[in-house]
C-alpha cells in the first residue's frame, strides 16, 4: 500500500466523477470576467496559468484532472510547470521581462520576498474575510507568510507542529521501560537501547539515537531544555537562540550522549542518507522525523525484524516544562501577478478560484482522487485502491492544492500510526513556540548566512565531541557577532519593532 504524508479530516464527502459546475461555497465578491456569450448564455471558463514545481511526473494540461478542476470552477488552465530544480531560475527569469502568469507557487526565497517588495504582486489580505475557505485559514500560517507585515500568499497548509522522535516500541517493552514521558525517560530510553542489547543478537552493535551531520535532532533536543525557536524577544530586543543558557545545556545533554557512545560516533560524517541506512539496517533506536513518516520507519524496520513495532514521542517534560518548535506551517503559497491580474475585479475572480480549491470535493480530489478508480469508500470512509493509481493520476497536480486538504476531506481509513500522528500533530500544536524572526528582513543575514551559519553549525560538532569547551562554544559566539551576527541582531530587532508598530 502507497504510503502518504497526508491525514484525514472529519467530514463525509461525495464522488468526484461527473461534477460539473461551480461551488456553493464561492465568494460573495464573485464577478463574471470573460462572462457571457453574444445571445446573454451561461458564463464562460475564466482563463487562469499558475506556475508550480513539480518532483516526479510533470502534469499535463489537458488530463482529467485539469477537466475536473475546470468543470468545477468554471475555468481554463494553463499549468505552467517546472522541475524543482529549475524553479528559482524560472522565477527570475520571469519576473526579468515581465511575462508573469496568474499565479506562481513561491517557498519564501529571497528573489520572491524581493519581488513581493517590489510591488510584483497583489496583497491579498484585506480581502480574505470575503472568501469562506481562505479565510478559515489559522491565521499563524498567514502571519508565517508575511512580508512586511502583510499577507500576499494563498498557502498550502501543513501541520504547525509535526516533529517528533520515533522510536523501536518493541525494544522499550522488551526491556521493560514505559513510554517516555519526560526528557529523563528519553535518556533512560536511549541509554537502555544502546547498552543492553534490545535486539538480542548477544553483541553490542544498537544505537541508543541516531544523528546526521547536520545535527538533525539538535532542534528538538534544544526545545526541550526551552531554548527559543531559531530567536528570542527580551525587552524588544531579539537575540539568537544558541546564545542562551538553555541552548548550552542542550549541548551538553548532547555531549554526554556522545561520550557514552549513546550516539554513533560518526554523526559528523554521516550524511542524510547514511543516517537513513542505519535505521532501515535494524541497529537504531530512535530517530527524529516527522509524524506522517512514522509507518514508513515501522515497514522499514520489519524488513530486518518482522516482529518490529514504532512508537512516536514528541512532547517531553524538560527543566522549564513543554515545547516544541512551530514551522511555517506551509509547503508554498500561491502568489498573484499584477502583470496578469490587472484589476481588482480580476483579483477576486482568481481569490474565487482559490477559494473554491478548498471546497470538500477539490480537497477530496487532491487528498484522494477519483472515486473507484485511485479510492473506494467503506462505511463512509475513503480507503486507496492498491497499486499505484494516485501517484499516476494525482500526484502530478499536488502542488495545486491550497488550505488544509486533510481537514477539507472525507475521513479515510488510516493506520494506527497514522491516526497518532493527527492527534499528535493537534497536541503538538499547543505547546509550539513560533520563531519571531520568521518573516523578518536582515540584509546582512541574507548576504552572509551560509558563513556565518557554518561557524555555529561546526563549533556545535566541536563541543558535543570534546574538542571544545564552553569557553570555546563562548567564543565561537562572538565570532558570530563580529563577523556580521551582531548587525544580524540589530537588523532583525529594528525590523521586529517595525512588525509591532
């Protein structure tokens, strides 16, 4: 069976196939652009391109899914679509003569931001209350989007809150320890799986938590000991999560995992992918990832040990309680042209099309498909048909989807794995802590980043393996600051105290 990185909303749905017409659902600003023919008949298609990136399979223009959306919101597309690793030069090579489409799908570049601030698109803000679904949006994800403290993007939603470690339940009950609860527990858990041979086979060879070399878990852990999101806000003034004390004690939780080989000891030469083979060979105890992988990592593990079971924890009771970090809580947001859409007549028409993209039977299409054919329904839940349909038919259009799709959709029938992951996403999303420098602008940042990035990333790698201390880790900091962090923080305070005006 096809596993997915979607979940399922609450509400029952119909069939896809046949539909026709409009939505109820649609703005009360609707307008009738290109309306009408000679004799005074029906409105015809509103003529809509969007540019989007595309993964896999490109999508075509003409197929029966462009035919549903089409019949549904009385429009013609033209799907622009780009491989995503030609995206951003599309990008500039559009807005560099002018020849923008209705629409193009951005992730938050610096060109894109930079283009928004040029006036390149409409703000859309002051409309949404006019638009049902758009504005059922939470408004954090909008905030999360902002450019100068406006909203521009039509996002596609995704959970807030969606990290989470998993790790070998079968392990845990077979060593008889409970579920983690608090971040003590977590040690004891990792500590257990890496030294008392939870895999049976009389050798020492599991590891209690797997690491990569970008420190991927590094963001939990911090969390936990309460460290603020990427930044902090003290009397208005923003200062760099890696500079507080809760950050160091993190690091030196760290460090002690590695010094009692809790931790593979390789980790800062273990790429991505060779941190996934170590889980996928059985060795591994926990790792961190994000809830929807959870049953990936499950069938994973079975492959070496058909007996294996997952578990997933995400809130740990640390020294100054619960949290975890908020993402962005989007994957892209539609951004509208004003070299394409002229008028504001225009803008509500494409806001309608939008809107009506969130309608249950859009997100049925996007979430599901096309009844009978990449689903079924069982008592009233959407179940996918083996074999690899969807990934044929629907895939292709995903990045078309807008809004929360799972919560717009029939409920499905879902794995247990999967079932705890919606509940832990909504959990999570209580106690997440948003990064208050999200959307804020720093020049300095955006031309010296990446260096000053890479005098954080290695003195962390220095310090959790011993070759520094927290004099070291103190110097690396103001390393930071002098070679452009402190104008970092100034920039992003200034900026900060803007946003708040």
């Amino acid at each position: 069976m096809r596993i997915r990185n979607w979940f399922i909303g609450a509400i029952a749905g119909l069939s896809l196939l046949g539909m026709v017409g409009c939505s109820n659902n649609g703005s009360t600003q609707d307008v009738n652009q290109n309306q009408g023919n000679e004799t005074g008949g029906a409105e015809k298609p509103y003529k809509i391109s969007l540019m989007f990136n595309y993964d896999i399979a490109p999508p075509e223009n003409n197929s029966e899914v462009v035919k549903i959306i089409e019949n549904y919101t009385n429009t013609k597309l033209d799907l622009q679509a780009v491989p995503d690793s030609t995206r951003a030069e599309k990008f500039n090579v559009m807005v560099a003569s002018g020849d923008l489409p209705t629409a193009i799908k951005s992730f938050y570049s610096t060109a894109e931001v930079n283009a928004i601030k040029d006036g390149l698109f409409w703000e859309i803000g002051p409309y949404l209350d006019d638009y049902p679904n758009l504005s059922s949006i939470n408004d954090l994800v909008y905030d999360n989007l902002k450019v100068d403290g406006k909203v521009y993007g039509i996002p596609s939603v995704r959970d807030l809150a969606r990290n989470t470690f998993v790790y070998r339940k079968d392990w845990l009950e077979k060593l008889g320890l409970p579920e983690p609860k608090t971040l003590d527990d977590f040690y004891t858990m990792v500590h257990a799986f890496a030294t008392e041979d939870p895999d049976g086979n009389g050798k020492d060879d599991t590891y209690g938590l797997i690491e990569n070399d970008g420190l991927f878990n590094m963001d939990m852990i911090t969390a936990y000991f309460g460290a603020p999101n990427q930044w902090g806000v003290e009397d208005g003034k923003l200062f760099p999560s890696f500079t507080t004390d809760a950050y160091l004690e993190a690091l030196q939780f760290y460090r002690k995992l590695y010094d009692e080989k809790l931790i593979n000891q390789d980790f800062a030469i273990t790429s991505r992918d060779l941190w996934f083979n170590i889980w996928k060979s059985g060795k591994a105890g926990a790792m961190r990832q994000i809830t929807a992988n959870g049953l990936v990592r499950q069938q994973e593990a079975q492959k070496i040990d058909p007996e294996a079971e997952v578990g997933m924890v995400s809130l740990l009771e640390g020294p100054r309680g619960k949290m975890i970090y908020s993402e962005r809580g989007s994957n892209g947001f539609f951004l509208i042209s004003k070299k394409a859409v002229k008028t504001e007549e225009e803008l509500k028409r494409v806001l309608t099309f939008f809107n009506q993209l969130m309608d249950k039977d859009m997100s049925d299409l996007f979430n599901w498909g096309i009844k009978d054919k990449t689903y079924t329904l069982e008592n009233g839940k959407a179940k996918y048909l083996e074999g690899d349909a969807f990934s044929k038919l629907i895939q292709p259009y995903g990045q078309l989807a807008v809004g929360d799709i799972v919560k717009n959709s029939t409920p499905g029938v879902l794995d247990p794995l999967h079932e705890q992951a919606v509940e832990m996403n909504a959990e999570n999303e209580k106690a997440a802590v948003a990064d208050p420098a999200l959307t804020l602008d720093s020049p300095t940042s955006n031309e010296k980043k990446a260096q000053l990035d890479k005098i954080i990333a290695d003195a962390r790698i220095k310090f959790i393996m011993g070759d520094i201390d927290e004099a070291g880790w103190a110097k690396a900091i103001e390393d930071w600051k002098k070679n452009g962090g402190q104008d970092i923080i100034e920039e992003l305070t200034a900026a900060y105290e803007q946003s708040q005006s």
